[in-house]
C-alpha cells in the first residue's frame, strides 16, 4: 500500500483506537485522530512530537455530516482517506435482556453500528475511484459467541461482521479490502475500572493467563493495513488469547 495519504481512526483518544494511531503513524502513516472529545487532540499532539504527521479531530459518529466533515478536513491536511480504522464503540449497559430499556439498546447501537458505518461511509467512493484502499472494523468476540448480560453489545458488534462482509464483496473488484478484528479482553482503561471480581473471573477464562494489551490488537490491525495483507478481505479475525474456548459471561444471568 505505498504512497497512501491518510489513515483515519475513530475512537483514538485511548485504548485500542489510541495504540492504532501511535502504531501507524510511527509506520509513516499521516493520521486523522477522531474522538468526540478533546482526546483526540492530545493522541494528535502525542503524534507529532515524536515527529510523526497527525491531525485531531473532534466529532460524534453517529453524525453523518460530521463524518462527512471529518474526511474532507483530513483529506485537506494529507490527501486521500485510503485507510478507515472503525474503532469507536461504546460498552455501558449491562444487564439481562428483559430488563434493556430501548434507550439503551439504541444507544449502543447507534455508536457501534450506526457510527461505523457513517465514519467509513465517505471514504468508499474514492478508495473504488483509485482502486485501493483499506478499512478495518473493531469488533468483538461478543459478536460470534454472545455475552450474557450485552445483548445491544453483542448485537451491534455482530452487525459490524454482516457490514464487513457486504463491504467486502462490493469493493473486491476494486481492489480494496475489508477486514473485521475481534479482540477478546483488553487492558484498556474501561476493563482496568471493572471490579475486582469481575476481572478474575475474566482472566480466569483466559487460557494465556492474561489481557491483551492495546499494543497487541494494534500490531493486528497494522498488518491488515499492509501490502502483506492485500489477499485477505472479508476476513473476521478474533484475537482474544483463547477465551473463546470457555463459557465467560461478565453480567449476571438473573
């Protein structure tokens, strides 16, 4: 993928979204940090002080004009969007299905679904244009395996594999590729703030004994965004240290 322009990632104001950028600007990558709040400024600045080529950019995924706005300020800082790392997502409402109110269900949904599709959604055009491009889709392993207690979770994150294989089958003449991660548990800032028990119960259920750190997913996403990776799209690619051999659930069944 050599000459690309840009590569623009939401959800880069920490965690997995936040190891992206660093990983790829330190690649050679001009990044566009997207968040919806001023974190995306600080991973921006974080960029270039190590010399890397970075803009930050502050806008909600659930809103089509902004998405539009997003890519047009990037492709005016660097050229053309030809890397999407869909990452922003949203993790906040635990409880049994019978007891989701709709309001929660939506919220999820619209941030993790909805907002990946409107954050990638500008860039299709013009990646079909030149015939080439890349996009990534953070997901999850709720997507394939469930998690009791997440049903809009697991729900939206399951949408985002349906998206990813459409996607894909659309641009294949193109040359673009379209490419699902799935991470397990991530030491990110929200799985650090679970309670005690929450999170040894979790690790338990991990066969390497252990959280994946951002780091990890990032050099994963990397990869997809390589010339390495030019033959793979379509893909869904879980990245959870195992976990998914064991039946772990986070929320209460009751």
């Amino acid at each position: 993928m050599n000459g690309l322009r840009c590569a623009l990632i939401t959800g880069a104001a920490g965690g997995i979204g936040k190891a992206v950028a660093l990983k790829l600007a330190a690649e050679g990558w001009p990044i566009a940090a997207c968040d919806r709040h001023d974190g995306a400024l600080e991973t921006a600045t974080e960029i270039r002080a190590a010399g890397g080529d970075s803009l930050g950019l502050v806008w909600d995924v659930r809103d089509a004009e902004s998405a539009l706005d997003a890519h047009a300020a990037a492709a005016a800082e660097f050229g053309p969007v030809e890397v999407v790392v869909a990452n922003a997502a949203i993790v906040d409402r635990i409880a049994p299905a019978e007891r989701l109110t709709a309001e929660n269900w939506r919220a999820e949904i619209d941030v993790n679904l909805t907002g990946a599709f409107l954050s990638l959604q500008p860039a299709l055009e013009g990646m079909r244009e030149r015939g080439r491009g890349r996009i990534v889709v953070l997901s999850s392993i709720a997507a394939t395996h469930g998690l009791a207690g997440q049903a809009s979770y697991a729900a939206s994150k399951a949408g985002l594999l349906g998206l990813v294989r459409t996607l894909a089958a659309e641009l294949a003449p193109s040359g673009v590729t379209v490419n699902a991660v799935l991470p397990g548990m991530v030491e990110t800032e929200k799985v650090e703030a679970m309670p005690e028990g929450v999170r040894e119960r979790a690790m338990d259920a991990v066969p390497f004994g252990r959280f994946a750190t951002p780091g990890e997913i990032a050099d994963v996403v990397s990869f997809l965004v390589s010339d390495a990776a030019a033959y793979i799209t379509g893909a869904w690619l879980p990245v959870d240290g195992g976990i998914t051999l064991s039946d772990l659930t986070l929320g209460s069944q009751r």
